[in-house]
C-alpha cells in the first residue's frame, strides 16, 4: 500500500496512534492519576510500584502523580518498619493506615481538579 500511495502522489500516515510511546491527553492523565491513588489506598504498595513502571512515560502529570505515590508508599514502609521495632509503635500501629488514606484521598481530589500534588513529609527516593 506505501508504494501504491506513492505512486498515487499522495503521503500516507503510517504513525500508529496506539503506539505506547505518545502522550497522553490531559483528561486521560488526570483520570489515571486518580485511578492509581484511589487503587493505592487498597494496594499499598504493588499500586505504586506497577503505576510508576506502566505509567511514566505517559506525560508530565501522570509521571509526577506515579512519582509521588510511589514515594509516599515507600516511605509508609519505612514508618511501619520503624514503628514495627519499637514497643511504642505497636500501640500507635493503627495511625499509619488512617494517615495514608486521608492523603491518598486528597491526592486523588487534587489529581482530578488537575493540580501536580505533593505529599507532606514524604522523602523524595524518586526525583
């Protein structure tokens, strides 16, 4: 068919619009930012992990958002491993999980009114 195009003297597009490398369009972003935090309320960790390596190079808002939760995720590991080795942390275990999903709830909020959200007291593994 491109030699017939051609011959014919017209340019045929051969650009997949599928292809996995294009970005997404701001609707789509915003959408799939609020997926991956509402999803990461109940996937603490796997969530983040497989939003940031599928979703990265889908566009700027979308890459933040995966960066951020991936990081936020990480550090509530931390605070649970050291919450985990002291006798004081186990009668404050239950506060972790209701900390990280009031944020995740406003993460997704900020994500669908399309603002770059940042975690508070989060270390930035990922910049």
């Amino acid at each position: 068919m491109p030699i017939l195009a051609r011959v014919a003297g017209y340019a045929l597009d051969m650009t997949n619009p599928y292809a996995s490398g294009r970005d997404w369009a701001p609707n789509e972003e915003k959408s799939a930012a609020v997926v991956l935090h509402a999803v990461s309320i109940v996937l603490e960790l796997i969530a983040p992990i497989a939003g940031y390596a599928i979703l990265k190079d889908k566009g700027p808002f979308i890459q933040h958002h995966a960066k951020e939760q991936l990081n936020f995720a990480l550090t509530i590991l931390i605070i649970y491993a050291a919450l985990a080795i002291s006798i004081v942390g186990w009668l404050i275990f239950w506060v972790v999980p209701v900390y990280a999903t009031v944020f995740r709830i406003i993460a997704a909020a900020q994500a669908s009114q399309g603002n770059f959200y940042k975690f508070p007291l989060t270390i930035r593994f990922i910049k």
